[in-house]
C-alpha cells in the first residue's frame, strides 16, 4: 500500500482498523483518534489513507473566554443541528493537568446528555501545552471526523482568553462567544478576538449588561472595518459624520460584517437564530471563494506543522543518537553547539535520502 510518493504502508492492524473505520464503526473512530493524539506508530499513514475523503464537512470553531457557556451553546446547537437531521462531530478541548498531562474532561461531563445520541459524536481533547485554545492534534482529530462523514464539526477551544486564535485556521467559521460579566470585552477584543470572529454570541443574554455590551461589540467592530457607527449618538448632539469629512465609499459586496447576536443557550433562546447566520456565513464563503480559500491556507498551515513536527522528532532522534555515540554530555563541553547542529543536519538530511 505504497502510494508513488513513498508513504509508509499500513501494517496490517491498521488496515483493520481502516476497514471497520470504513465500515462506520464508532469504535474505529475513537481508536484512529486515540492513535493520532498519542502520536502512536503509523498514525501519520492512516490520516494519509484517509486524505482523499476530506473536505465535505463544514467546520464550525467556538471560542471565548472561560465562563462565556460555551460548552453549554455547543451542546445546545448540536441537539439542534442533530434535530434537523445532520450528523455532528464535537471535539472539545480541555485544560491539561500540569502535572500528568491529561486533560479534565469538564466539557464531556458537561456535554453527557448527548453523549449516546446516535448521529452524536463528541472527543474531548487535552490542549497539551498549546497556548493557542487548542490541542496541536486537534486538526487530525477533525480530519478523522471529516473522514468518517459526519455533516459539521464543532471545535470547541480551551477557552484561555486571549490566546484564542488558532481556531480561525481550523474552522470555516469562527463564533466568538462573550458574557456580559466577561469584565472589559472592548479589551479582550483588541487583543484578537474580534479580528477572527466572524459571528459573536453574547451568551446570558438574560443578565444585566448584555444590551450594553453588544453595542461596545458593534462599535468596535464597525471602527475596525472602517465602516459608518450609524448607531452611535452624536457626541454633546453635534454630528460630524458627514459635515466633515467626506462620504466613504461603499462596503464591497463582498464584504462580511460580523453580526452580533444574543442568546441564553441554557434555554435554547437564540439558537436558531446563530444556526441561521453559521449558514449565511457558509453561503457568503461559497459565493466569494473564501471558503476554498480558507481551507488551502489551513492546509498549508497544516502541512507547515507536520513538516515541523517531524523534523523535531528526526532531531531528537539523531540527538539521542549522538549522544551515545560521544559518550556523555561532557563530551561536547569542547565543541561550538554551531557546530555541532551542523553536523547532526547534515547526518538528519543524509539519511532522509
């Protein structure tokens, strides 16, 4: 099963696991995850088995800082979309325990209602260290459920606050997900958030602040694209939108303006809604081809990380190698690191022909 571009074959308990994850075993699925996170031999192979089944799911990424009920809007929006007759996949990334690794598994405890669901799928994932809301597997693990033929993938970030971007790589539409008591959102969203929303959700809409803080949204939002604050009063009643300054020129038709919506997913309220919108925004990508786009600069990201990926395991390899071979780490006091790096290159790209 050797492709012309020299891809390892499967071994033979792959090709198993390939043939009931064909099959539409469940089991397979979660196992081909498992194998993927753990980085297990072979994994890579079989998401290279896989590959030519890509690309008909639609991924939709959630974000937001802790505390926003992002958990709580995912479940509520995949019984929904599951009630509609589409099939969904759910990772769900959890803090890692800094001291075994491990991730806590708040979001699939808190997601358990769905979890014997047929059509339901849902994988919670430790972030592992990554500083970007997301597991660095979590791309494979979406690949897999893409794979396997679910209809949407909800990727579900840690939810560290400002680091969440990554997720605007991965998914073909990104829900930023805020609470009226998130404290400065206008802060938070300078720091990032609102350049890789595409859809914003203030969540417990039913709590004091929740007015205020969508219009904070709309006006940042509008400042960011330059677009007119229609909304805004005029400051001390004087208006200068245009006595002084000349009309701008129309938005593009193009043009994609982030809707802030509100919602009370322990109670469904605004759910239809935010489906509504995740698939005008399908839409727009479709008619402007953003959406391929999109997914071949987050192929190119990807390949990017593999290619780094096994060039960080190549370089431990031959380290440990060159190790053993001079001795002991004393065995390099005399020696340049320079030069030493040198070497070990070269032996990394010699043996790789």
């Amino acid at each position: 099963m050797t492709d012309s571009a020299g891809a390892p074959p499967l071994t033979q308990p792959l090709q198993d696991l390939l043939a009931r994850f064909e099959a539409g075993e469940p089991f397979a699925l979660a196992r081909s995850i498992s194998l993927v996170e753990d980085q297990a031999e072979g994994f890579e192979s079989l998401l290279h088995a896989l590959h030519d089944r890509l690309g008909r799911a639609r991924r939709l990424g959630i974000t937001g800082p802790p505390g926003a009920g992002k958990s709580t809007l995912t479940s509520a929006l995949a019984r929904l979309l599951r009630d509609a007759g589409e099939t969904v996949g759910i990772i769900a990334v959890d803090p890692s325990s800094p001291f075994t690794g491990g991730a806590l598994l708040g979001d699939r405890v808190r997601m358990d209602e769905l979890a014997t669901e047929p059509g339901i799928f849902i994988r919670s994932m430790a972030s592992r260290g990554s500083h970007g809301g997301l597991s660095a597997t979590t791309r494979e693990a979406a690949d897999l459920m893409d794979a396997f033929g679910f209809d949407r993938i909800i990727l579900e970030t840690v939810g560290v606050g400002q680091s969440e971007l990554e997720i605007a790589s991965q998914a073909d539409t990104t829900v930023v997900v805020l609470v009226p008591e998130s404290g400065d959102g206008i802060q938070a969203m300078k720091a990032g958030l609102m350049e890789v929303a595409d859809l914003f959700v203030v969540n417990k809409a039913d709590r004091p602040g929740a007015d205020r803080l969508k219009k904070e949204i709309g006006i940042v939002n509008s400042l960011r694209t330059g677009g007119p604050q229609a909304s805004v009063p005029a400051h001390h009643g004087v208006d200068l939108s245009r006595k002084s300054r000349p009309t701008p020129p129309p938005e593009p038709i193009e043009a994609w303006d982030p809707p802030v919506l509100m919602s009370v997913a322990s109670s469904g309220e605004g759910l239809p809604e935010l489906a509504a919108e995740v698939d005008r925004h399908h839409a727009w990508l479709r008619a402007t081809g953003s959406l391929q786009s999109r997914r071949a600069a987050a192929a190119a990201e990807h390949a990017r990380i593999v290619l780094e990926r096994a060039v960080t395991r190549r370089g431990a390899e031959a380290w440990r190698a060159w190790i053993e071979e001079v001795g002991d780490d004393a065995g390099l006091a005399g020696r340049s690191p320079y030069e030493t790096a040198r070497i070990l290159t070269a032996r990394i790209c010699r043996d790789a022909q």
